[in-house]
C-alpha cells in the first residue's frame, strides 16, 4: 500500500490515509487502498473496532483528486464515483464499528468517508463541507444520500448549495459529530470510545449495527420486524447467555463474540 497504513492495537484497527502533502486527496488509487484494507480488516476476527483519520495535522482528507478529476469525462467520473461508494458501503456495512477521527479538514469525498463510519469525532480544529458545488459536480460518494439522513434534509440542502464549511462545533451542533475534543486528545479519546465498544459483546454490537442502519433504508413496521429477527439472532448467541449469566452472578462477563 502507498497510501495507506494500517495499525493493529489488539482490538482495535486505525487506518490512516497518508498523502499528507495534498491534504489526503482521494484519487482511484488511494480509493482501491482503502478498500483492500477495509476488506483485509473485515476479515481479522480480533478486530472490532476501525478507527479512519488523516496522517498530518491538517486534513482527514481534502476530498477526491482535483487534479485527476479535470481530466476525466463522464464515464470516469461515473466509475470513480462507484470507489467512492465502495469505500463508503464498507465503511457503513462492515462487521466492525467504524469511528472516523476527523484530524482538520473532512471536504468532498473526504467528507463523505466520515458520513459512512459509525461515530463522528471531531478535533477543535476539524471542518466538514461537501464543496463540489463549487467545481461545478454533486457529492458522488454517498454525500447527497447520507448527509440528509444525519442532519436533516433542510440543513443538508444549505450546506450542498452553498458548499460552506462548517467548524467542530457547528458540526457537533447538527448531530454530525459526536464530540469535540482538542487536538491532541483525539486519537486516544476515538481509542477509549473504541475500547469500550470492544468491550460488549461484538456480535450484539454487529446485529445492533445492522438493525440501525435498517432503519435508514426501510419504514418502521418492517424495521421492526427485522429488529425481532435480529434480536432472534441474538437469543441464540453464547454471549446472551454469558451476558445474562454473568448479571445475575454480579461477575464482569467473558464474551466469545457469538
Ligand atoms: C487535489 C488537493 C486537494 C484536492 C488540496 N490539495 N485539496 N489536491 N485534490 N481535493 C492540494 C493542493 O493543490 C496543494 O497542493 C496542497 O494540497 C495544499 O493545499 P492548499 O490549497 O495549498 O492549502 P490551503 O490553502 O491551506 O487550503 C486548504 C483547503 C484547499 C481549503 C482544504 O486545499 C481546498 O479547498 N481544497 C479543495 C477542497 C475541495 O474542493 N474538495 C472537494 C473535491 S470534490 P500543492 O501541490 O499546490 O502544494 C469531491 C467529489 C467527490 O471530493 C466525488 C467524486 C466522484
């Protein structure tokens, strides 16, 4: 990989997109590397937790590669846009929770990688916009779908016609991160919150996952439904019983992730 690093720490995965010198741009290269490591991840039973930032202090990713995109015609566009929601569909669906640590600047395709992982958290310096507006494009990576979903469609409009940036704060204001915290505590705040995810039985974390992002897709009385399924599922798992168990004997559980 060129432009990714992948950091295994027990339970957890960070994976930086390190192209620091064009504040993370995305271009199809560094799109594919994300999407082998997600996939590469996926598959690590140990893993639970994945944690996205942006190797530097300045950007999480600026957004998709400007200076390859003047180049392309519409097919391009067409097919790089299909990485970008390849990216994004793994990020949101995979077994593990993803927390984007958003390190400065979270614009365009960049943008929409965070709006893909499970938790936002902000350093004080950190700014979302979905600019493409300003280049004469749309979102192309989910951005259109998944920033209504979050903030509401009336605010998402605002900030995709005008393509303005937003500080931590306001983002935290919207509900598009979770928290804001200085700087230099964002990587061991984003693995604390990580760490005690891990803790809990990641299967149920997993179906939890699933029933949540259902409801971003179906109406309420199948999302219902599949919530019986789910927590069906659930029933049927040793670390229901260890859970339930470990209650009732006032002992700290020991889950074996089904
Ligand atoms: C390519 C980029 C880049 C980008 C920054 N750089 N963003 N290169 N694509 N998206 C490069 C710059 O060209 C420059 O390279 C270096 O990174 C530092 O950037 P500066 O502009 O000099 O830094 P600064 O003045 O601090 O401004 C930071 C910034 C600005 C506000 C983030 O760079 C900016 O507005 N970038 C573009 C943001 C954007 O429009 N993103 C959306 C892209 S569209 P050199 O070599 O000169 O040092 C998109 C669509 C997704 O994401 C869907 C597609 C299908």
């Amino acid at each position: 990989m060129e432009f990714i690093k992948l950091s295994l720490e027990e339970e957890l995965a960070v994976v930086t997109i390190d192209r620091p010198k064009s504040l993370n741009a995305l271009n199809s290269q560094v799109y594919r590397e994300i999407i082998a490591t997600l996939r590469q991840v996926e598959a690590m039973d140990q893993v639970k937790v994945v944690i996205l930032t942006g190797a530097g202090e300045k950007a999480f990713a600026a957004g998709a590669d400007i200076a390859q995109m003047v180049h392309e015609d519409a097919v391009a566009g067409r097919r790089l846009s299909g990485l970008c929601h390849e990216a994004a569909n793994l990020l949101e669906s995979m077994r593990q929770v993803t927390i984007a640590a958003v390190n400065g600047f979270a614009l365009g395709g960049g943008c929409e990688l965070t709006l893909a992982c499970d938790l936002r958290i902000a350093a004080d310096h950190a700014r979302f916009a979905l600019p493409e507006v300003t280049l004469g494009i749309i979102p192309g990576g989910g951005g259109t779908q998944r920033l209504a979903r979050i903030i509401g469609v009336g605010r998402a409009k605002e900030l995709i016609f005008t393509g303005d940036q937003i500080d931590a704060q306001e983002a935290y204001r919207l509900g598009l991160a979770n928290h804001v915290v200085p700087r230099d505590e964002l990587m061991e705040t984003c693995r604390a919150l990580g760490k005690k995810i891990a803790s809990r039985a990641s299967y149920a974390v997993f179906l939890a996952k699933t029933a949540i992002n259902s409801s971003q897709e179906i109406d309420l009385k199948n999302g219902a439904e599949r919530e019986k399924d789910l927590l069906g599922l659930a029933f049927a798992t040793r670390d229901k019983q260890e859970g339930m168990e470990a209650f009732l004997a006032r002992r700290p559980p020991r889950f074996q992730d089904f």
